[in-house]
C-alpha cells in the first residue's frame, strides 16, 4: 500500500482518509486489512497511530474485527458501494447523444471578463496579489477556541438548527456596536442583513431592483464583478468619470436609477471622495432621485486615525444602501458580509436570500459572534491596522525609489497602489516577464468597461506579502521593467 503524507497535516488523518478512500473504491474486498504492526512498519509510521485509525474506523462502522482472524471491511459498506456501482453500470451502459448545453443557456457568465489570477500565487515570492491575507496573520487560536465553543453544549442549540430567514442576533448587534458605529452608521436589526459578502449582497440587489429599463452607473475604471453582476440583471451599465475628489457628479449621474461607489478608496485608483463630493453625491441623489449603493469594502482596517466619514452616516433620507464584508479585515475566505438599508429593503431582500439560501452558515455566524463579542475581532483589527500601515510605508518608498518611470497613485490608508507603466509596455509583457522572476503583479485593463488606448495600468497589493519582501520584491520589479 502506497500512501504519501505531507508535512502539514496529521498523520492519523491522512491515514483515515485514506483507508475511507481505499475501502469505497473496494480494493480489500473480503480480505483482511494489513495488521496493525505491519502498516505501521509498511508506512514507516507509528503503531499506535494506526490502531488508533483501525479504532476509529471500527467506531464509525466501516471495520470489523473478527476473532483470531483480523480486522475486515464492514460487508454492509461493501453492499452499500455495490450498489451505487450497479446503477452507475446500468446508467453507462446506455448510449444517449450528449445535452446541448450551449444551445439552452440564457446568459453564459463565463465570458465574462475577469482579473487573472495565477491560483499558484502563494507560491511566489513576492506576491503583490490584492484582497488576500498572510494566512501566518490570521487569528487562529482564538478563533478555533471561538469554533470550539460554538460546538460546544451550551452553543451548539444556536446554530444547528435551521434559521430560516433570521440571522444570528447576536453578530448583528456586534456588527451595529463594533463596526457601523465606527463608521458613524446608526442601524437597528431589521436594517441589517447577513450575506455571503459583498458580490452577494449586490447580486441579491440587482435581482430585487435591476431590469432592462434600469441604468446603473459604476465608476470607471471600477470593481468589474459589480458590473457584471448588474449587467446580468439586464442593467444597463453608465461608467462614471473620476477626479482627484471621485466619481463626478452633474450631469452624467442624471439618467442613473443606481450609482456604485467606493468612497474611502476608490477601486481601483484608491482615490478617497471629498467631504465636499460626498455632500454634493447625497444632495444630487435626492434631486435626481437615484440611490447610491456605497461599497466600504477596506474600512475596518483602515489605518487613518481619523477616515471621513461614511456617505451612509451622512444620508438623512434612507438613499445609501451600505456594503461590507470581513473578507479584509479577517479572511475573504470567511465569506460573511453584510448589508445596511431601509427595513423596508432589507425585508425584501431577507425574502429573496431565503429562496437562494435562507442565511449564511448559521456555524460560522455563530463562531464570528463569539470571536467579536470576546473581544478578539477589535484586539485584530488593531494590530493589523499597526502591520498594514507599516507595510503601507514599505511601498510607498519602495515605489519611489525603484519604479521611478512609473506614474504613482497612491492614498494612505488603501490597501493597494495604482501604477500607469512606462509608455510602451504592456500589462501582460509585465506580468509575464515578473513571474519569471518570482513577482505577482496584477493587471488593471479589466477594470475598465472601456480601457484607455495605449495606457496600461498594474494593481499592487501588500496584505499577503511578508513585509520583508516588500522592498526586495520592488527592486526586483524594478529592474524587470527596466529590462524590458
């Protein structure tokens, strides 16, 4: 038997899935398992780690032991995997033309343009990859002590059971008290729904308020997936120009049903809205009567003392609908966002989600209520708020010193670095020579709805590079640009 571990995960597991594997696929037949002593010398691993996966396994029904003769599979599991391999043997043996797929979709989201992303990039040295974290930065012990508790006796009644349309109570208040009201957003519950994150909070919002007579204006360039995800409804799409103060207002605002904006650092050129362009947003809004979705997407780890404020803490009439998420300040991978709008709103949206969904995984919520509540998620935020804008720093020297031929757009406090290149180079020749090299560079032509001729812009994130690659990594790029 040939099984090959790896470093970073148990042996004991490894070696119970394994044999799970071997005994759906059927290789032991009737014939009795390896003993004990003689997989632990085949594997070169531990005896007792192996009687305590043939125990387990014995536990769970799979094995059985019989006297004087050894350990055996469980013949019920092998009459169970018989029979999905029967039906399986009749369902191949039927020759049928395959499905026209193509010829019966409606839409085909696949052609939809997206940000490449090489799926290897933490294997590269010095990846300056946007919107990911150093997993070595992530809570883990006081959030698996979070995860063990929700487990546990005394919480496990709170999320096993189906919420049907409800989310948890207590993630909602932490979420008003620990992150809105720093925004200066006062909410009640029934203004606050729980979602997937951000690209479900809008595709939950285009499917209520978007159709074929509705125009959405995005900021251009802009977060692409919420064009997509409105263009899908059947939008139409009304890019938005930018200054050095954000989205414009005036006159190309005046036909939009919906406009999107990221006002505490525009995607992708980091560009914070005036206090001024807010008011004056807020005020057209109500003249022209259009809603303003706001994405706040990098507002918790925010390393400014003191940020403007939010437009949503600004609005007096219920026209900003509030977009956030934890995928920055803790893991994109937790996938728990949220949204703040009328209870009007929110009540229809909470009726929709339920015919998708019904709630986000009533465990996690449950997990990330205990994790805010005891103080861990402020205690985080904090330190990463000290390590981003340290790494922050690192970039902007870096930067200047060794990309000197490229333009700079950078904003303290944003997560990113927006840079046009040298006239003449292109994002892709870039990227690939980098990764040559070992450095991950995002392009940033499929932000643009209509991307500028003969301009080319890369995106540079820090959040998932040590910081003590940071300067190295640039003067690395550095010297690729000036190579090309």
């Amino acid at each position: 038997m040939n099984i090959e571990f790896v470093a970073n995960r148990s042996l004991q597991t490894q070696l119970r899935e394994k044999l799970v594997y071997f005994i759906r696929q059927g290789q032991f037949g009737e014939n009795a398992l390896p003993s004990s002593r003689r997989m632990a010398q085949a594997l070169k691993i531990s005896r007792n780690t192996v009687v305590a996966v043939y125990d387990g396994l014995m536990d769970e029904g799979y094995l059985i032991s019989r006297d004087r003769r050894g350990i055996f599979v469980n013949p019920q599991v092998l009459d169970d995997n018989w029979h999905g391999l029967a039906a399986d043997s009749r369902e191949s043996s039927e020759l049928a033309l395959p499905v026209n797929w193509q010829g019966r979709l409606k839409i085909q989201p696949s052609s939809y343009r997206t940000l490449e992303k090489d799926p290897h990039w933490m294997d590269y040295p010095y990846p300056f990859i946007y919107g990911q974290v150093q997993p070595e930065e992530f809570p883990l012990y006081q959030w698996r002590d979070c995860s063990r508790q929700a487990q546990g006796k005394g919480h496990v009644k709170d999320w096993v059971e189906d919420y049907l349309d409800a989310d948890n109570k207590e993630l909602v208040m932490h979420i008003r008290q620990q992150v809105l009201n720093k925004r200066g957003i006062v909410a009640s519950d029934d203004q606050v729904l729980i979602t997937l994150g951000t690209q479900n909070s809008l595709s939950l919002l285009a499917n209520l308020l978007a159709d074929n007579t509705t125009t959405v204006g995005v900021e251009e360039p802009g977060y692409l997936d919420a064009r997509h995800i409105f263009q899908q409804a059947k939008a139409s799409i009304s890019p938005l120009a930018l200054d050095q103060d954000g989205v414009k207002t005036g006159k190309q605002l005046n036909d939009c049903d919906y406009v999107f904006v990221t006002p505490s650092h525009q995607f992708p050129t980091t560009v914070t809205m005036s206090l001024q362009r807010r008011k004056t947003l807020l005020q057209q809004a109500k003249a022209d009567d259009f809603i303003i979705i706001e994405d706040d997407y990098e507002s918790e780890v925010n390393f400014l003392t003191k940020p403007l404020p939010a437009l949503k803490s600004l609005d007096n009439s219920g026209r900003v609908i509030y977009v956030g998420s934890f995928s920055k300040a803790l893991s994109p991978g937790l996938r728990i966002g949220y949204l703040v709008a009328d209870a009007q709103l929110i009540k229809q949206l909470r009726a929709l989600r339920r015919l998708s969904y019904r709630h986000a995984p009533a465990n996690n919520q449950q997990t990330l209520a205990l994790f805010m509540g005891q103080g861990f998620y402020e205690s985080h935020v904090r330190r990463m708020r000290g390590l981003y804008e340290e790494k922050w720093q690192l970039m902007q020297r870096g930067l200047e010193q060794y990309l000197p031929n490229c333009e700079l757009h950078s904003t303290p406090g944003s997560f990113c670095f927006w840079l046009e290149l040298p006239t003449g180079l292109t994002c892709q020749t870039l990227i690939k020579r980098a990764a040559e090299k070992g450095i991950f560079v995002e392009a940033g032509d499929a932000l643009f709805m209509h991307p500028p001729k003969d301009k080319y812009f890369i995106r540079l994130g820090f959040s998932a590079i040590p910081k003590e690659n940071i300067l190295e990594g640039l003067k690395a790029l550095g010297k690729v640009i000036k190579a090309i």
